[in-house]
C-alpha cells in the first residue's frame, strides 16, 4: 500500500477569483452616473474596488491552495480531499490542454459524473517537490490500471469463448458491462500514457502571461460546474419570485374579500325572492383590468399588477364600485344582478333584479350560430322598475324585461329564478311583501307553481 502526501491548487476559490475580477463592475457605472451630485462620490467608490480586487485574490489565493493525502491499494485510492475512489469507478483522465494547467495536473472524471482536479506546477520552485510526489502517484495509478486490465481480459476471452452467442451475450446485460469495461479502462490508460508525453513536451512551451494561465486553467477547469451553479441559482431565484407572487395573489384575494364584506355592510340589507334554497348574495369590489394592456399568460408574472389593484383596493376600499352577485355555490353558478338595458333613471322609482338559471338547458340553435354545438347553460338577467310610493298593482309586471324572464321560468323545468331589490333604494321589507304577492299572483294566473319559493335576507 502505498502512501502520497502532497500541495495543490484546488477549484474551490472561483467565487473569489470572479469577486476579484468583476467585483468593481456593479460599484463604478453608478458611481459615474452619480458624479454630478455627489462630486466625492469616487474617493468611496475607488477604495472599494481596490479593497474588492485585493480581498478577492488573497481569498482566491488562500481557498484554493489543498494538500492531499492518497492511499493507492490493489483495488483503487483514498484521497483525503475526494474520498474513496475504485479503478472502475474511473470514466476517463482527459489531459489538460498546453494552456489550461502545466504538468504534472491531472483531472478524473467518474462514472457518476463527479470531477476529480489536481493542479501543479513542476517549474514551480515551492511545488517542485508536490508535482514529483504526485508524478509517482500517477505512475502507480498507471500500473494498477495495466494490471485490472491484463488480469481482465483472459477471462473475457475465454466466457466469449466458451458461450460463442453474440445474441446470448447481448441478452445479458452484466456481461455487456463486463466485456466493455477493459475497453473503457483501455481508454483511461491512453491518456495516462499522453499525460506522461505531456511532461516532456510541456519543456518547450512557454507562457510569459502568468494571469492568463490563472484565468484558462480556472475557467476550463471548472467553468462548467459554475456555469451549471449560476444557473441553477437564478432558477431558484425566479421559481421563488414566482410562488411568493401567487402566494400574495391568494392572500389578497383573502384579505380583499373580508374587507369588501365588511365595507359592504353600509350598503344596507338585501332582500331576495327565490326557488334557491341555496342560494347567497352579496357586494362584490368591481375591479377592473385595463382593457388596452395584454394579459399576461406567464404564471407569476400575470399576478404582479393583480397584487398592485388588490393592494390599492385593501388601502382604500371606496375608491371604487361594488356590484351586487347571486350565486349558488354547489353548482359553481355566480352572475351580477345588472339592469335591464331598457331601464332609464329614475329618482322616484326603484330597481327590482331578476335572473334565471337552468344547469340542464340551453337554450335553442336559433338564438346562436349553427356551428356551435357548446352547451351552455341557460343564464338571464333583467330588471323593472317600481315606485318607492304609491300602491302597487300588477301592470308593472306587464312588460318584457319581466316576461322574458317568466317565459323561460314557464318553458324550462328545474329553472331557478331570483329576484332581489335594495333597501338603500327605498324597498321596505312591507313594500318587498308587496311585491312578493304581485310576482306570485302573476305566476299562478300563467301555472307556475310557487309553492317551493323563499324570501332572504342578506348583508345584514
């Protein structure tokens, strides 16, 4: 068993080395921009680049210096920095380039992807002693390697020979494996063996520009696993952006909600006339999205102007209009009570709303283009006007806002009908009564059971 105690230069100190190079960029074009407010802005920024240079190669310079201790037996080496690491756990040994690092470093790469990286320098006066401990170990390496190999490859031979099915041979997988692994450790030997040529052709090539060196060997060495970590980060930066928005969206939504009940209150009791013994009413804030913006269709992003109207609706919740909904939450069923488009203002009278809705009828073909055969539910809404005095008699009934309503109570079974009035427009409950018994008279004079309506009461 033999032992190897070692200095090298680790890929650890690339943070450092980036903060040393481009540590200054962030601080100098805002100092620039700010000159001409802040005139002494520099004696600031200057310093803090320097000390940012300065600091970032001496950490660079500190991180990445190691010493490793490799332990190499009959079945593959221990390293102190990398772990346990078998020959067959060896994928390739590609050499490094005439400008990425000087002999004798080396780099393995495993078969689980994982890079091993040594770096050296033998023209080095303090690493000279390092890079022939770490020759030796790499001729070791080299031997055990030559030695699996050879003490392989009879063994194949004779399976291949003794079995001589190549369907056979391909219908086993472990043995596949087993037969292409002295090729792969074929492999790995061939560039050991270049790794050795290396040295002596490296004599004859010089690089006056120690800093490019530092940066090719740092950037090739491990400016992939970087690469692949920045990437991730930013990742994770724009997944974390995007659940932190949807969680304000729904927390808003929440928050706007029990505001909006609670301001609603002053909107005065709501009272509804229907078959809907489920049925809820109640103010709803009519927030509007601006019709000249596109909607954005990026989850995350589509909910950044959402947060901003529903933040502004929270602060302020009377700086906009409240519309009136009916719903019925089993069946998903949820519309605005809005005014007939017949309607005209009136200051002495009040507005009666009317919907109707049948989740198992559509209405027919005629009222639609042919070519769509979409079902969709049959859903109206409608209103009349009554006078806040007066006595109250059954021609207000007589017109068609109300009968379109009542024909499609009268054609369609299973409808459900809703009829809702304000008591801030001037309803008494009294008046509500009133008019309760219009509406039923005028349904049984056209046999429409009322049996099964209801009167509610709601934002109460």
């Amino acid at each position: 068993m033999n032992e190897y105690h070692f200095k090298y230069q680790n890929n650890k100190g690339g943070k450092y080395f980036l903060l040393a190079i481009f540590g200054g960029f962030p601080i100098i074009p805002p100092s620039i921009f700010l000159l001409d407010y802040i005139s002494w802005i520099f004696w600031i920024t200057i310093p803090l680049t320097i000390f940012l240079m300065v600091y970032g190669l001496w950490k660079f310079h500190k991180t990445s210096r190691g010493s490793d201790i490799i332990t190499v037996d009959s079945e593959g080496f221990t390293s102190k920095d990398y772990g346990r690491v078998l020959f067959s756990d060896i994928h390739s040994i590609p050499p490094f380039g005439a400008l990425q690092a000087p002999p004798p470093s080396m780099r393995i790469r495993l078969n689980n992807g994982k890079k091993l990286v040594w770096q050296l320098n033998a023209n080095n006066p303090k690493g000279k002693d390092d890079a022939l401990i770490f020759a030796a170990f790499r001729e070791v390496l080299l031997e055990h390697l030559k030695q699996q190999t050879q003490a392989a490859s009879p063994e194949i031979s004779v399976e291949a020979t003794q079995e001589g099915d190549v369907e056979a041979i391909a219908d086993n997988p472990t043995r596949s494996e087993s037969i292409k692994a002295p090729a792969v450790q074929a492999e790995v030997i061939e560039q050991l063996e270049r790794h050795k040529k290396r040295d002596i052709n490296y004599k004859y090539i010089t690089i006056p520009i120690g800093a490019a060196f530092v940066i090719l060997a740092f950037v090739r060495t491990c400016g992939e696993d970087m690469i692949r970590e920045h990437k991730n980060k930013e990742f994770e930066g724009v997944r974390n952006m995007i659940l932190h928005e949807e969680t304000d969206y729904r927390d808003n939504v929440q928050e706007a909600l029990r505001v909006a009940k609670t301001y609603a209150r002053k909107f005065g009791p709501v009272y509804l006339f229907t078959n809907d013994p489920e049925s809820k009413m109640e103010y709803l804030p009519n927030i509007k999205n601006d019709p000249y913006t596109p909607e954005i269709a990026v989850v995350g992003l589509r909910r950044v102007e959402d947060n901003k109207k529903l933040e502004a609706y929270i602060a302020h919740p009377d700086s906009i209009d409240y519309l009136l909904f009916v719903s019925k939450p089993s069946l998903g069923f949820a519309t605005v009570m809005q005014e007939s488009v017949f309607s005209k203002a009136d200051s002495t009278a009040a507005v009666v709303y009317f919907a109707v809705y049948n989740p198992y009828e559509s209405l027919p073909s005629s009222f639609r283009n042919k070519s769509d055969t979409t079902f969709r539910p049959i859903q109206y809404t409608s209103s009349i006007q009554i006078p806040k005095v007066g006595k109250l008699t059954g021609k207000l009934l007589e017109n068609m806002d109300f009968a379109s309503v009542r024909a499609i109570l009268q054609q369609y079974k299973k409808t459900y009908f809703y009829m809702a009035v304000k008591e801030r427009d001037g309803i008494t409950p009294e008046r509500f009564e009133e008019l309760k018994k219009l509406v039923i008279a005028n349904f049984d004079e056209h046999e429409i059971p009322a049996d099964q309506f209801q009167s509610k009461r709601f934002n109460e």
